[in-house]
C-alpha cells in the first residue's frame, strides 16, 4: 500500500470546495489535492490557482479516469450527489458526500449498496463530528461528566446561504431544515450515541426570504430518542449578524454549553470595518466577532484527516452513509411534521418523494 498522502479529487469550485481544499492543504502529511472539476467556466482554474492544485477539469467523469486519485468529495448541489456517487464509487474511489446526503431515502440506500459492491466507503461529511469542542463534550459525557442526558441542543442560525441553487428546492430538495437541521439530528443522534429516532415533531415557516422560493426559512424540531433523551434543533435563514452555531447539553448530573464562534473571537469594534470576521458576516464595521483558525475550530481539517486515514484503512469509518440515511428520514418526518401539524413517529418511509419539502407543501394525513 503506498504510504505517501492519498490524492483527493473535489467536485465543484464553490463556498464549500474551497473550505475542503483549504482543509485538505492543512494535513499535508495525510492528503493533497490532485484535482478540480468543475462545469463553471473559470471558478475550476481559480480554485485551482488559489491552492496549488495541478490538474482542472470542466467534466468530473473525466476526472474520475485520474488513476492516481483515490478519494473524490461532493461539493456540488444536493440533487447531484446520487448520480455522482455512482460514478465515483464504479471508478473504484471512495467517496466523500457533503450533508444532506442525497434528495430521497431511496438515492441514500442505493448510494450505500453501490459503494459497498464497489468495495469503497462512502463518507458522510459531517463535520460536527469533529468539531473540536463538541467532540470534548461528547468526551466528557462518555466519562460521566453529566450523568444520564435527557437534552441534547443544537442551533444554527444566519441569514441565508452563498448560492442561488439553495434557494430553488428542486436542486436542495428544502429550505433552511434541509441545509441546516441535517447537521442538528445528526450532531444529537451522534452525540446520544446513535440511539435510534423514535418521533420528530417540527414546526417551520417562510419569515424572511419568501420572495426567494419555496424553501423554509425558519424551523424547529423536537427529536425522540428510544433512550429517553430528546434532541432540539433549531435553524434559521432568518438571523441577522453572520453565524450562530452552539450546542447545550443537560443531564441529571450536568450541563455544558459550547458556542462555537464565541470562545475563538476577538470582539472588535471598528468604524471603518476591515477584510472578513466570520462566516456569514455581512459586515465588518461597528461591533464584530472576528474568529481565529475558522476552519480548525469548525473541525474540518479533522474531518478530512479521519476520511484520509480510513480509507487507508488505518481508521474506522466514523461518519458513514448510514448516518446520512438516518438524517434523511429525519428530515423527511420533520417536513412531514409541519405540513400535517403532528408528531411523526418512526420509521417513516412514504413512497414516491422527490424531494422532502413536498411533505409540506402537500401534507397527507
């Protein structure tokens, strides 16, 4: 087996492909970037440019015949990442697939079934896994810190994502609970140590950003575990003032909070304003939070050194496509949750779906 860093391919020259690649450039020692592909005229070569990355392609099938890439990750809109897992896993690569998995339950089992007769893992890329923080409380409950935990929080908040494409549910499949509760059920689902769904009750709405689609601004969810712990997930599209990212954690015996930006920020007043503070950030005059080391804080260079080393076979798989597949049916009772205005208990599986929203906008009873 060679020894040497494993060769990364990436897949789209957004917001995110860029955070993988500067991620990536951080564990030298584990992984490089061998290449980008992206169908953007100009956004693959910049990319490209901006970390060192040798080879550009317009086409990721073309990609996909670099025999010296072993791993590829999925930066592109959600509805692509079912057929784009297909090829890559048939070309013998793992596979990295950004959150949500996948549009339908369906596109998620035959994502893993397809990985697994190729015999390559599928790597659910969600990165509060590894965040740093989160990962000491998950740490401390392990030791007992909290005694038994019967509420998990997490809560992201900003005022809507860098792309159009996330705007239009037929390329996200939903709004804000689609991009962002994915990462809250599966942040509680990990951290209560994968105990399975019970129910899920959400409630979501349309209060800001009505005139830009279709998609949910706003929502909350109220998750059952079979462990008796619930998880509560909010998110909003809707917050002004850059991110908000912090989870709460409460047992019998214990609580801990962990804010994400606040503990990494230098507070800074400043009248003129300055270059960039946080993700999300609109500006930078008057008060701000500026972070430092955004990326290691959020755990992303972690994230990638672990899929690295367990496709080497050197780890074993902590963020799978089975998690991913969990998320998705989640999602799919909280979209049904709020259309039908009651709890959904699991497993929900509703044939037919092509995207979760469709549970709102057309709720049956």
């Amino acid at each position: 087996m060679n020894s040497g860093p494993l060769r990364f391919g990436i897949i789209g020259s957004g917001f995110q492909a860029d955070i993988h690649a500067s991620s990536l450039r951080m564990i030298p020692d584990a992984a490089d970037v061998a290449a980008v592909a992206s169908p953007t005229p100009g956004h693959a070569a910049e990319i490209a440019g901006r970390y060192s990355i040798p080879a550009v392609y317009s086409s990721y099938r073309e990609m996909l015949r670099d025999a010296s890439i072993g791993i590829v990750t999925i930066t592109a809109p959600n509805r692509l990442h079912h057929q784009m897992t297909l090829d890559i896993a048939r070309a013998g690569k793992h596979v990295v697939c950004e959150k949500p998995m996948a549009m339908t339950i369906e596109e998620c089992e035959e994502m893993i079934d397809v990985c697994r007769r190729s015999g390559v893992l599928l790597m659910y890329a969600e990165e509060l896994f590894f965040t740093p923080k989160y990962v000491k409380a998950k740490e401390m409950a392990g030791q007992g810190a909290f005694g038994r935990i019967h509420l998990v929080k997490q809560t992201e908040k900003h005022f809507g994502p860098h792309a159009p494409w996330f705007w239009d549910v037929e390329q996200s499949g939903g709004g804000v609970f689609m991009d962002m509760g994915c990462h809250g059920i599966a942040f509680c689902h990990w951290f209560l140590g994968r105990s399975p769904i019970q129910s899920v009750y959400c409630q979501m709405d349309r209060q800001v950003h009505g005139a830009k689609g279709l998609g949910e601004d706003e929502s909350i969810c109220i998750l059952e575990f079979e462990n008796g712990a619930r998880g509560l997930v909010e998110n909003s599209w809707a917050r002004r003032g850059g991110m908000d990212d912090r989870v709460e954690v409460y047992g019998e015996g214990g609580v801990t909070f962990a804010n994400l930006h606040m503990g990494n920020a230098l507070p800074t007043y400043s009248e003129a304003g300055y270059g960039y503070a946080v993700e999300k950030a609109p500006t930078t005059q008057g008060w701000s939070w500026p972070v430092f080391e955004e990326l290691w804080n959020y755990g992303f260079p972690q994230e990638m050194r672990h899929f690295a080393r367990a496709a080497r076979g050197l780890e074993m798989l902590d963020a799978t496509g089975e998690d991913g597949l969990a998320v998705m049916e989640a999602l799919y009772a909280g979209y049904a949750s709020a259309g039908q205005g009651r709890k959904i208990t699991l497993p929900f599986r509703p044939a037919g779906i092509r995207r979760p929203i469709e549970l709102w906008h057309n709720p049956t009873s």
